[in-house]
C-alpha cells in the first residue's frame, strides 16, 4: 500500500474502532470469501443454463428431424420459456463479468482489498 492508502485505512480503521492491521486482515479473507461466492453463483448459474437447455429440447417437437418452436404442452409454454431465457442471460452476464473479481479474490487479494476500500470511499 502506498502512504495515502495507508493512511485511509487508518482513518477508517479508527472510524470503526479497530487497528489498521486488523482490518486489512479482515479485508484479505473477505476477498477470498467473495470470490469463492462469485464463483459458485457462475457455476449455479452455469448449471441453470443447462438444464434450460435440455427442458427446451425435450419439451420442443420434432418436425422433420429438426427441432420447431413449438412446445408440445401449451401455446403459453413457449412465451414462458422466453422469458426464463431471457431472466438467465441477464443473470449469466451478471455473472460472467464478476469473474474479474474471482480472479482478484483468490490471486491478488490485496488489490481487491484496496479496490473495495477505494469504490466505497466518497471523494
């Protein structure tokens, strides 16, 4: 950390009533924790992608040897198929953009640490 840093976490740790080194401490294991919790939201939402896709192709019909649009339990299923698609791959972008933070979490805690004091500071 360089002297600005350093004094920030000072100013914080004496805000919260505890030491510098304890904080920093705390802060390098939430990095860890962080990153482990990204990683399993990816992998769920990984999961979740493919299980999507297998109820698709089970639920659509087949014409021709290839796969319609057209489900074989109601007109209404299709219309709710585009809408669960569509909420995973808001989901999956979600996810797949925080893989930075995992990267940083488990290989560079440090950096993460400071990135989190540094984005919740108000300048």
């Amino acid at each position: 950390m360089n002297e600005q840093t350093t004094k920030l976490v000072e100013q914080l740790a004496i805000k919260l009533g505890t030491t510098a080194d304890y904080l920093w401490s705390v802060l390098l294991k939430q990095a860890q924790i962080s990153a482990l919790t990204d990683l399993i939201y990816f992998i769920l939402i990984s999961i979740g992608g493919i299980i999507l896709f297998k109820a698709h192709k089970s639920f659509s019909k087949k014409g021709e040897g290839i796969y319609t649009n057209k489900y074989d339990k109601s007109e209404y299923f299709g219309i709710v198929m585009v809408i669960i698609t569509t909420i995973w791959v808001i989901l999956f972008f979600i996810a797949f953009f925080s893989l930075g933070n995992v990267i940083n979490g488990f290989f560079n805690p440090e950096y993460w640490a400071l990135n989190e004091i540094l984005s919740n500071l108000k300048w």
